[in-house]
C-alpha cells in the first residue's frame, strides 16, 4: 500500500477534480486519465469493496466522490490493457481503442466459460492475459477493425435472438418479420459460405 502521505495527496487532488469537474459542470470523461492515474497510483486494487490491509478503488471512489463502478471500468482497462500496451498518459483514441481490447477479451473469456459449463460467465482475467497478447489484440484492432465489430455483431444477434424470444410476434408486421428473417439468413448464408469450405464446426 502506498506511504499514507502519499496516497491522501493523491486522494485530495481526486477530490479536488471531481469538485472542479462538478462545480464548473465539465464531461467527466474528458478527465479519465487523469482520474484513473490518481486512483492506480493511490489503491492496492482489490476485487469487491474494502480491504482491512489495502486502500481499494471503492475507497478511493467514496473518498473522491468519482462514480465507484465508473471508476473500476476505467482502473480495469488502464491497468489490464494501456499499461500493458506500455501507454500511461492514454489519449481518447487509445481509450477507445483499448475498451475495444477490453471488451474481446471478455467475451473471449465468457465463452471458455460456456465451454465449461460456466454458462458463459465473465470472470475476471486481471492477470491471466500475458502483455504479449495484449499487445497483439491491441495492434491487430488498430489495423484490422473488423476484429472488435464481429464482437459487435456477435452482442447484436444476441439481442435480436433475446427480443424475439420475449416478444409475441404476432404483434409485429409479417412483412417486417420477413425482411429481418431475409436480412438474417443472408448474413448466415455469408459465414457459412467461409466457414463450409474449411470445415471449421461453430456449432457443436
């Protein structure tokens, strides 16, 4: 844990930003890193509430009076993916790019899950991603957008699938169920004309 000096430095100039940040009515996205970087610096980052023997992000949060589950978000993808990529004074387009990374590798991890019967829960992979691979998701996004938008389509299909499985269709336009059913098949159509050829199996 930090030196006590020093970490209620850092907790006073938090609470002195987000103060500024309320007072003069400023986004508070533009300030993240600054934020983030005071709340790393700061806590010993722990999962879930407080700890008798560290300073948490919670903590940090009630003591700054910085949104708790925001902060954790942003502590999350700086330590685990920015840091990583050995970027510390992140710029919005590395914060977009790096909650991109954040974001495959969840979904990455929820279906290990599912594999294993975990029905598909997200656990938390703090640790568990070498800074190797980090790196490779992270330049692999940067140059190949297509790799974060299947991720995209993926979230969208599931959706689609959970709307219409709680919906009574009956209420819906016929025509309209058509020309989403066409628009659906069509996109099945285009990955199962890939996928056939290299007899890769999705669906087991």
């Amino acid at each position: 844990m930090a030196a006590s000096s020093t970490y209620l430095k850092l907790v006073r100039r938090g609470k002195e930003l987000i103060q500024e940040i309320n007072t003069l009515d400023l986004k508070l996205i533009d300030y993240q890193t600054k934020i983030v970087i005071l709340a790393v610096k700061a806590c010993d980052i722990k999962h879930g509430g407080y700890s008798q023997s560290c300073y948490t992000i919670k903590q940090f949060a009630e003591d700054t009076g910085a949104p708790y589950r925001l902060l954790l978000n942003w502590s999350r993808v700086y330590r685990n993916i920015l840091m990583k990529k050995g970027i510390n004074s992140p710029t919005t387009k590395d914060w977009a790019t790096a909650r991109r990374v954040d974001l495959v590798f969840k979904n990455e991890r929820a279906c290990i899950n599912k594999e294993n019967g975990m029905g598909g829960t997200k656990k938390p992979y703090i640790g568990k991603i070498p800074k190797a691979r980090v790196i490779e998701i992270y330049d692999e996004i940067e140059e190949k957008p297509f790799v974060y938008e299947v991720e995209k389509l993926l979230a969208s299909a599931k959706h689609i699938k959970f709307i219409l499985s709680k919906r009574d269709l009956k209420i819906a336009n016929p025509k309209r169920l058509i020309e989403l059913m066409e628009n659906l098949d069509n996109a099945s159509d285009l990955i199962n004309d890939f996928l056939t050829p290299k007899k890769i199996r999705v669906v087991q």
